[in-house]
C-alpha cells in the first residue's frame, strides 16, 4: 500500500508524458513475491527464457566479431526495462553482461535484489533501480549496448514516448529486443480467453487486448524513430507441454529485434550508410553528435 | 521384473504431468536452518570413482562452463599413477564403444591406450546346461569393446582432471558427511543452495551437488530418494589368469553356470581377468582353495558337460537344425576357450553382488549418476557403461542450460535427463535381472526356454545388433 502511495506521486511529480500506467502497476503488486515460483504464475515467463535468452545471445554473437568461451555476452552493457523480479536480467548476467535491471514496481525491485543477492557473480554483474524508463533517461543517455523489453510494451501507456526514451538511452547501432503480443482475434482467443480465464496460465487481467500491439505498427513507430527493423519471429506457447517455439507466424506472440541507426536518427538506408562512411566506423569508439 | 518396470516407469509418464498436477514441488524435506558459509560451487561431485572422476573431467573440459566453478569430493587420498605395475590388477570393466567415445571427448581415451588395454572383437556366451550359444561379432573390422583395468581409467582420468586443475579443484581424503537441502526458490530468506558439510569440518555450497558416490549413495539416502534394492544371493569372485598357450586372446567367453555365470576377460595375449559370480560359500571356496584346485575349477567350469542332459541336447539339436534350414547361416561355429594354466597369487578376491535402481536420479539441485542411480550383476558387462551414459547424457543437458544462462539446479533440464536415462536404463536393467534369473535354474521346461531363445536370438542378426 505504502509503495503503491508513493509511486502514485511519482507519477503526479513527473514532468513528461510517462510511459508507466498506473493501473497496470497495481495487478502486478499483487503478486510480486511469486516470480521465482517456477510453476506458479510466471511458469510461461520462466519457460519463455527457453526461446528468449538464445534469441538475443545468437543475435549478438552473430553481430559481434570477439567471443569469451564460457561468458558470450561478457562486456556487453544491457538494460532489462520491466524486468520484474529480474527473470531474464539473471540469464543474461550469467552469460557474461552487464545489466541494469529497471522496474517501476519497488516490491519487483526488491525481490530480484534479494534473489540476486545469493550469487556473488551476479550480485556484481546485475543492478537493479526502482525507476521507470524516462527517469533514467538524463544520467544514461547512450549508455547501453542493448535494450530488452520483454512482455513489456503491451504494458506501456504511451508507446512512442517509450521508444524515443529506449533511442536514447542506447548506442548508436545498439540492439533493441522486444517481445509482446499482437492484436489479432486469435491473440484474443488464445493470449486472453484460454491463458487467463481457462487454462489461467497466464493471472486473470494481466492482459487488455486493447493494448497489445500488432507488429505493423510497432515497425512504423520503431522505424520512424531512428530504429531499423531486423527481424520479426512468431512464437507459440504450448501449454501441455509448457513450452515456448518459434512459429512462422506472428499472430499470437512476436519477438522482434531493431538495430538503432548509426547517427542523428536517420532511418533511410543510403543516408545511413553515406552518414556512417564520413563518421567513425566502430560504434564504440565513440560517438560524435 | 514387470511390477518393477510397471513401478519405475511410472513416474516416468508422470513426467508431462508433473507441472500441473504437483501441489509442491519436488524438492527434499529438510530445509537449511541457518545460512552457513563456505565457498560457493557451481556444480560439486560427491564421489571421485570412475563415473564421478569422469563427470567433472567432463564438466572442467566444456567450453561453456570455462568461467564455471566444480569441485569433485573424494573420500580417499590421491592415488598415484605415474607407473603402472607389471602386473595386472583383478578389478577390470568391459568399456563399450560409445564410453570410449565418451572418453576421448575430453582426452582420456588417448591415455588409456598409452597405458594398455585390450580390444575384443567377438563375445561367445553359452549355456552350461545345453548346447545353446550365441554370438557377438562385428562384420566390420571394428572391436565390439575394450577391457581395461580400472586402475588404468582412473590413471587417466586424473590426468585429464590435472590438465582443467583451474576450474575443477579435487578435495581428496574429504568425505562428506552432512547435505542441507534449500527450499526451492522461490520462498528464500535463506540460502538458496545446496550445503555440504565435510567430515573435518570444512563446509561447500552448490548450485548442483551430483551423487556419483556409489550403490551405497550417502546423496541418494539424505535425498530420502527412494531404491528398489535386491540382494543377490551371489557374490562375485576375481583373479588375474595366465592361460595354457599364448593366443590371440581377441574374445570375451562367458558361460552360464547354474551357480551363476563365469567369464573370461582379455587381458592381453597370455592372461585374462576372471569373474565369476557364484553363490556366496562357492566364492568363500574358491578363494580358499589352493592355486592348483583354483585353476582346475576354472577350466572344469568352462569345459565340463556334466550339466548337460539327453533331453535337452536332443531338444536343442532338433530346434538348431530347424533353424539351419529356415536360416542357413543361423548357427556359428563354436570356439573353444583357451584353458587357463595359473593365476597371480594375490590377485583373487570377491565381492557381493546386487541390484539396485533409484525410482528418481533427480530433485531440486541434485542428480544421480552410475551406481549411485542404478546397480547392475556384472554379467552383461554393463555396469559402468551405463554411468557413463549418464555421463554423456547430463553434461549434454549441462552444457546446454550454461549455454542458456539457466541455473544449473533447476530441475528443468535435470528431468530431461532423468527421463532420457531412464527410457534408456529401465529395460536394461530389468533384462540383465531376468536373465540373471533366467539362468540361475536346472529345471528342464526354463533351460529349454532358454535355450530356445538363445539359439532364436543367435540367428537373428536384428536383435543382436539391439544388443
């Protein structure tokens, strides 16, 4: 009660249009304490790390050219946004990275501290703040080498605001993961009907339709924002089985991965590449804006 | 032996089900009382034999546990083995193609043959009470499998565990003497790890302790996991034997006595290893006996027809040229195995013989593999094949949840191998009981059934190759 009072005034003292909804917060209090049950709630969550986790670690070994046996992701500088009780930020610190753990929920925040704290690798390798998007926004601009958004933006009040706030907290050509949900009949059927009021794999509205976003449109508001769409893969959970696949379609649940452009934001692709040619060539070796 | 399949089998097809059915999930019952200190592991193995020696080779040999942290526990002192002994030593195991596979992944087989073994290409098995035989053969030039002492495996593998010292820190003269269980996870105030306590005080913590110390399993009994146990009336008798004449000495010869079954192990071109399994005073005689009494044991056991009755023989003859008429090639030509002329003064000793299956290899941060999860009667020369089976199959599922970030104790992986190992083990495990069964009896109606189908199973090229 105390931190739902308090984040409410957050939001009064904010000044610009807040990605986080407040409504959305108060389902997710409830059960804060349950992430880590494997087979409690979050199972599809914690299944989901199955397709996931491989997803992003093959996507950026493949754009990388340097590879630590037994870290793959060392040195790479990742922010977890709604990470929640910091199910993927654990998998992704152990493969090496960096991250930084940002949920607006307090209670998330303090149930992946204390699950992290057990593992001294991890305890070093992974921070966790109570904040959301746009707070950090000013102390990381350009920080990080790669965003996760996961089961995140079906959740956002303001969508666009996010993805200007996710391009500018990252590297030029960093990566941007996102999986979510479409707006479809069948993701109404499947993704609300039978997850949450039949099977109830998924907690009873945890979701609104009315806020998934099909993938058309989160391209255009991704393209439009400086970001340069790679690749859209359907997924399928299997609820016999409890198990996650990559399916041909996007119909039900996506993932979607987007590169930032290399300078000022450009999204054609020629004036990004003769703009990359006149500039440094390696994203980390600086940047000039 | 169907009620045991029925019995261990059956939690195996519970398995989708666990998920949802389960109101807590598996873990073991006693929880950690107070956070106790000691380094923190990623994975420690309880038990440093061949099986448990082998797994963290393995694991200190994988590219994705490079920045990971093992232990292996050993209750003995360090053996050396910069040299091997002229002699032979009497505990030796039938190694099959795919654990010398399993082997060379790491780089132990290589030593293994710069110190010595034997390849067999051909296993003769027959029955005392018949003619009935069958037999193992490659077509190809390929060897069927390789007996190799145990003292050479372990040899090697100390080496290979050397070789990853950065990675894999061996405690010798450790034996662990307590195991706290943590709760699962999601409930922890308290450590979410598994705590060890050693007898001389000192205490480790792991994300993943794997029971590889043996049938008596300490893990396997503080898991509370539950055995289906059997004591065979039978104990096993070894020695190293010089044979008559130098030969080849490329087959492996195993008789089925009805006190149990004898074999002979290749050792080289002029000595074999000795294992035959008997009732407990036939061992206690055989190894009170002297040399000379021993060795004319031996050789009666091999050659001997005094088992053999009239109709049986007319049985099995009748059915043997039925078979040559269906199938031409159906019957092999039997060889004689070689007469065994002494055997190394101190090299004969005994052992009890049982069987041994745990109804789970797996719960919340732990695993069981070898012994520890199954115990089999040596007359398959099964025994640490399977371990190393488990071996190849855990780290496997090891290599790939590292590969994924996972934590390594989380029973997801550790189900998949529990039922991959299982599917796999069960039916061996429950064939080698019957067998041993099988042809523990003088009665006319099983030595005729069994005579049967081992001329049967000789002529048919399909399922001996299954086996």
């Amino acid at each position: 009660q105390l931190s739902l009072f308090r984040l409410t005034m957050k939001r009064l003292f904010s000044t610009s249009h807040s990605s986080v909804d407040s409504k959305e917060m108060k389902k997710f209090q409830l059960l804060a304490h349950k992430w880590w049950d494997e087979e409690g709630e979050f199972s599809a969550l914690h299944s989901m790390n199955d397709i996931r986790v491989p997803f992003i670690r093959d996507t950026l070994l493949n754009m990388s050219s340097n590879y630590h046996l037994g870290n793959p992701l060392s040195g790479v500088k990742i922010l977890d946004v709604g990470c929640g009780g910091g199910l993927l930020s654990e998998p992704l610190g152990r493969l090496g990275a960096s991250v930084t753990g940002i949920d607006p929920l307090e209670d998330n925040i303090r149930t992946a501290d204390q699950h992290k704290s057990f593992d001294p690798v991890l305890a070093k390798r992974i921070q966790y703040k109570s904040s959301s998007l746009e707070e950090i926004v000013e102390e990381s601009m350009e920080t990080f080498d790669v965003i996760v958004a996961s089961e995140v933006v079906e959740h956002v009040a303001d969508l666009e605001t996010f993805i200007k706030c996710c391009s500018q907290v990252l590297k030029p050509e960093g990566s941007l993961f996102i999986t979510t949900i479409n707006k479809t009949q069948l993701s109404y059927v499947l993704g609300i009907v039978v997850a949450e009021k039949i099977i109830g794999i998924v907690p009873e509205g945890t979701h609104e339709w009315e806020k998934f976003v099909p993938p058309e449109e989160l391209e255009r508001l991704l393209e439009s924002n400086g970001f340069s769409v790679k690749t859209v893969n359907g997924m399928l959970y299997n609820p016999l089985s409890g198990s996650w696949s990559w399916m041909e379609s996007t119909s039900v649940n996506y993932a979607m991965h987007a590169v930032k452009s290399g300078a000022q934001g450009q999204s054609s692709p020629t004036d990004a590449l003769s703009e990359m040619e006149s500039e440094q060539p390696s994203a980390t070796a600086g940047t000039t804006v | 032996t169907s009620a045991v399949m029925a019995v261990v089998c059956g939690r195996g097809l519970l398995v989708p089900l666990r998920r949802r059915l389960r109101a807590d999930p598996r873990a073991p019952l006693r929880s950690v009382t107070a956070a106790a200190a000691g380094p923190l592991y990623d994975v420690v193995v309880s038990g440093g034999g061949m099986v448990g020696s082998a797994m963290a080779a393995v694991l200190g040999h994988d590219i994705h546990f490079r920045d990971k942290k093992i232990a292996l526990l050993e209750a003995g002192p360090r053996k050396e083995y910069d040299r091997m002994p002229d002699s032979y030593s009497n505990r030796v195991s039938s190694i099959s193609p795919g654990s010398a596979t399993l082997l060379s992944s790491f780089g132990a087989w290589d030593h293994v043959c710069s110190l010595r073994l034997k390849p067999f290409r051909r296993m003769q098995v027959w029955d005392a009470c018949s003619e009935a035989m069958i037999v193992f053969e490659k077509d190809d030039l390929d060897d069927m499998g390789y007996i190799v002492e145990n003292d050479v495996i372990m040899a090697a593998l100390t080496k290979q565990l050397d070789a990853v010292a950065d990675r894999v820190e061996v405690f010798y003269g450790s034996r662990a003497v307590g195991y706290t269980w943590p709760l699962p996870s999601h409930s922890c105030d308290t450590s979410p790890w598994v705590q060890i306590e050693l007898a001389d005080g000192r205490r480790l913590q792991t994300k993943l302790l794997i029971g590889a110390d043996g049938h008596n399993s300490v893990v396997r009994k503080e898991a509370e996991i539950k055995t289906i146990e059997h004591r065979y009336d039978q104990s096993a008798v070894v020695a190293t034997l010089h044979l008559s004449e130098a030969t080849d000495n490329n087959v492996a010869w195993q008789r089925f006595l009805p006190t149990g079954p004898i074999a002979l192990l290749p050792l080289s071109d002029t000595a074999s290893s000795l294992v035959w399994s008997t009732s407990h005073e036939h061992a206690s005689e055989l190894l009170s006996m002297d040399e000379e009494s021993f060795v004319d044991s031996i050789n009666s056991a091999f050659w001997s027809n005094v088992n053999h009755s009239d109709f049986i023989d007319t049985a099995g003859a009748m059915f043997r040229s039925a078979i040559s008429l269906l199938k031409p090639s159906g019957t092999a030509v039997r060889q004689l195995p070689p007469s065994v002329a002494k055997a190394d003064p101190e090299s004969r000793a005994m052992f009890p013989l049982g069987m041994g299956h745990a109804t789970e290899y797996v719960q919340h941060r732990v695993a069981l593999i070898g012994d520890a999860a199954h115990r089999v009667h040596p007359l398959a020369g099964q025994g640490v094949n399977l371990g190393f089976g488990d071996i190849a199959c855990l780290a496997h599922h090891l290599s790939a949840a590292a590969f994924n970030g996972s934590d390594l104790g989380s029973l997801k992986h550790l189900l998949k191998f529990e039922t991959e190992r299982q599917r796999h083990n069960v039916s061996l495990i429950a064939a080698i009981d019957v067998l041993k069964r099988l042809y523990s009896t003088r009665l006319a109606p099983l030595v005729l059934l069994r005579t049967w189908g081992l001329q049967a199973t000789n002529a048919l090229p399909p399922v001996k190759v299954r086996i």
